[in-house]
C-alpha cells in the first residue's frame, strides 16, 4: 500500500513542492508500511501543521527539522535591508513640510528604487508621502500608489451660457445634490449599468470578485474628504490649446473622486500580502512591495488599473447624470489620474514603475486638471516632460493643516463666513475642507512652472461634497 503514495497526495494534504516530499515519503517506506500508512499519513500533516512538536519524535525528527530550517529561510529571504538613499528632486521646498521630505528620504533607500521626486503640494502620508513621486525596478508598492486607486480629476467644458451660475444657481445646486452620491452609506437607488463589469478580473481574481457587487452598488458615486462635484468658471488662455476652445470664459463641471470600496478594498488586500512577503525596517514598513514577477504582483497590476478604470466609469456617469438632468451639451474633457503607477522608459531606455501618489502626470503634451481650493482657481495644464520631476507635477494646492487641527481651530461661522465673501455656494462639507487648510495654488504653480504649461483655469461656484 505504501507503494501507492505517490508526492501528488502529499501536495494535497499541503506539502510544500520542494524536498520535503522526498524525505516524507523515504518516512512512509521505512516506518509504515502497509497497515500503518494511514496512521503515517496523518502523522506527516501534523509535523507539516507543527514541525516544533516532532523535533525529537523517533521517525519523524528529519522531516521536522527540514520544515524548521526552510521556514527559516523563508522567512530570512523576506527580510530587506535598506541601502544609501539617493537623491531626490524637490519643487517648492519651501512649501514641502518636513514629514514628507523625511517619508521620501526612506522611500528612497528601498533597493528596488531608481529615482524620485517631491512636488510642491507634498505633505505627510501614509507609505509614500502624498506628492511624492517614485520609479522603482519592476517592482510596485501598494501604499505607492494609495489607497484610493484612480483618485482622478474630470472636468467637463458645456457649450451652454455661463450665465447660468449667476441667473440659475439653485437649479444647478438642486442638481449637484439630486444626481450625486458622497460618502460610504449613499448610492443610487438605480446603479447605471457599465461594460466594465463584464471585465475578466471580476471573475479571476479573488478580491476582485469579492467586491464585485460593492463596485455595482457604489458606481457614480464619490468618497468623502476632500473629493467634490462642482460648476464654476473655465477660463481658456491659451490659443493652441488642444481641446479645440477659443479663448474665453464657459461653463464647466469638475469632479474628484476615486475607486471608492473596490480601490480600498484591493489596496488593503495587497498591502498586507506585500508586508507579509517583503519585511522592511520598521520606518519603511508601510513601503513594502510585490515583484511584477511574482503571481501577487502581476495580480495588484491587473487589479489596480481595474481600479482606475473603475474610478473613470464613476466620473463619467457623474457627468453624464448631470448633463442629462439640464439638458446641457458638451464641448471638451479633461481627464487624469493622480494616486496611480504606470509602466514608463527612463531616459536609458530601461522600463520603470513610475508611483504617482497624488501627483499629475506631466509628460510632455499631457493634459491634466490641477484644482486650488473652495475660494481659489484650479488649472487646466499641459506636460513639460520635465526629466527631474519624472514628467509629474502636484496634484492640487496640497494641505497645510491637517483634519483634526482644522477641526480645532476654525469653526463653522468662520467657513461660512469665507465662502459667502467669494460668492461660494456650498452644499456638504466640513470645516476640514475649509479654504483655510490648503496652501495658495498659485505658490504651488509657480514652484512647478518648468513642470506644465497652464491652458486655462477653472474657478467654483457651486460645490457639492459629503456632509460633514
């Protein structure tokens, strides 16, 4: 009977696929044979459960002690030192608060990181510093990219009057409140239908497929915190600009927001498998990575630009409820990501990872949207491709203050007081989103100047966020 064992059962029961089936099976045919291969069978599950406990048992010590010494060597294999940190460019150092300098100077010690840079709106974060921009050699980090994966700008420029803040302000707030959705509780009654949820992922991939029906549910909704959906004023300086608009003043509806349930969820599934897989020092634990080589890795790949994908078809029914519900007509988009990783060449020619934690691409002739705050403009930009900066730039304007100090410090009579003075029409949002709390936008553009070119700017009106 023993003669029947074959290593295919012992993989079965949870053998690893390395020498430890030999050595169990030369077990099974010198100690328990025929009668006994059963009871040998379940002695060998338990020295694969517990090896400790059978260091010392008669037939079973070789076996134990090579679990022992390979977990050993396992778990030694995933430890990481770090090494020398190398330079990092910064834009608007000034403007940079200590913290996050002190966060990329870790990031920059990771062995697997070739270059990096600050931009101008960086503050302290989780991982990687928001603001901060990292390329590393096949290799991609979780709290990298971020924890809203996609966290993206979408600004939609109408043909209709601009007149239509001023002469149908109400109209358009009630519009802002009845076709939008902010926080982790509200969603449609009615879920828009998208061909993203016929993509494989949902299917091949366990976490995906797990937070499937949340992503259908949630869908053209927004998170809470600093995301919005609000009309203002675009304003087109630049005569060659690529959305095929003259130079003037339209309407426009900017939106921000991310992956909502389905990034997070995606995000917190693979950070823990990358600091299980890659133990970092404990300053730079939270920087923990996935080979792109390795099954975890390819899968974080496939599963975070479903994510971005996710966050772009929730921009889009965003917009498209809104333009239906007043009946407005379109003329051009803007579009980016800002919490994301793309695969990009270096100037050799060698492939990197390139981790946008809210940063905006900027290669040369990209566009994007950088916003200001509540009171301040935002810019529509083209790229540079600014080699020291890794064709990036900021974000937005950045925090000054965190949260909880907003909290502490500025009240709701005061906030109100802010947007009334600049004709601000709020609806949602607390006092940590307070015009207050952000750096001056226009410091933060001038720091990146050599980064993107400014085609236009976009100035609020009318505001819609998660309630306080």
């Amino acid at each position: 009977m023993a003669k029947k064992i074959r290593g295919n059962h012992l993989v079965k029961i949870g053998f690893p696929q390395n020498r430890s089936i030999g050595i169990a099976l030369e077990i099974l045919q010198k100690h328990f044979r025929g009668n006994k291969v059963e009871e040998g069978l379940e002695l060998l599950t338990q020295v694969l459960k517990n090896p400790e406990h059978f260091r010392e048992h008669e037939s079973m010590s070789r076996l134990a002690e090579y679990f022992i010494d390979n977990s050993r060597q396992i778990e030694e294999s995933r430890k990481y030192r770090l090494v020398p940190a190398k330079s990092f460019a910064e834009f608007g150092s000034d403007q940079i608060d200590e913290g996050a300098r002190n966060q990329m100077f870790t990031a920059m010690k990771l062995p697997i990181t070739i270059d990096g840079a600050l931009m101008p709106d960086a503050h302290h974060g989780y991982g990687l510093p928001i603001g901060g921009v990292l390329a590393t050699r096949n290799a991609i980090i979780p709290y990298g990219v971020g924890v809203d994966i996609g966290c993206r700008m979408c600004l939609t420029v109408f043909n209709d009057p601009l007149e239509l803040i001023t002469q149908k302000s109400q109209q358009l707030s009630d519009a802002l409140n009845k076709n939008t959705r902010f926080g982790n509780t509200e969603v449609f009654e009615r879920p828009s239908d998208h061909s993203l949820f016929d993509r494989p992922e949902f299917r091949e991939i366990s976490v995906a497929k797990k937070l499937f029906n949340k992503a259908r549910i949630q869908i053209g909704s927004s998170g809470g915190g600093n995301h919005f959906v609000e009309f203002g004023r675009v304003t087109i300086t630049d005569k060659t600009n690529e959305l095929g608009l003259i130079p003037g003043e339209y309407l426009g509806l900017l939106s921000h927001s991310g992956s909502r349930g389905l990034g997070a969820g995606i995000a917190s599934y693979y950070s823990r498998i990358a600091e299980y897989k890659c133990q970092l020092p404990g300053e730079a634990r939270k920087l923990a990575w996935l080979d792109l080589d390795s099954e975890a890795g390819q899968e974080y790949w496939l599963a975070m630009n479903l994510a971005g994908d996710y966050a772009s078809a929730c921009h889009h029914d965003i917009h498209q409820r809104i333009e239906r519900a007043l009946k407005l007509s379109r003329a051009a988009r803007v579009e980016n990501h800002h919490n994301f990783a793309w695969k990009e060449k270096s100037e050799s020619g060698e492939e990197l990872i390139v981790h946008r934690k809210g940063a905006t691409p900027a290669g040369k002739g990209v566009l994007g949207v950088i916003p200001g705050s509540m009171t301040q403009p935002g810019f529509i930009v083209r790229g540079r491709g600014e080699v020291s900066s890794l064709q990036s730039a900021s974000h937005g304007a950045g925090r000054l203050m965190s949260r909880s100090k907003a909290k502490s410090v500025i009240g709701n009579a005061e906030m109100k007081e802010v947007l009334t003075k600049h004709n601000i029409l709020l609806s949602g949002g607390g006092v940590d989103e307070s015009p207050m709390v952000y750096k001056d936008i226009h410091s933060v553009m001038n720091a990146q100047s050599e980064l993107v070119d400014i085609l236009g700017s976009f100035h609020p009106a009318i505001v819609r966020m998660a309630m306080d």
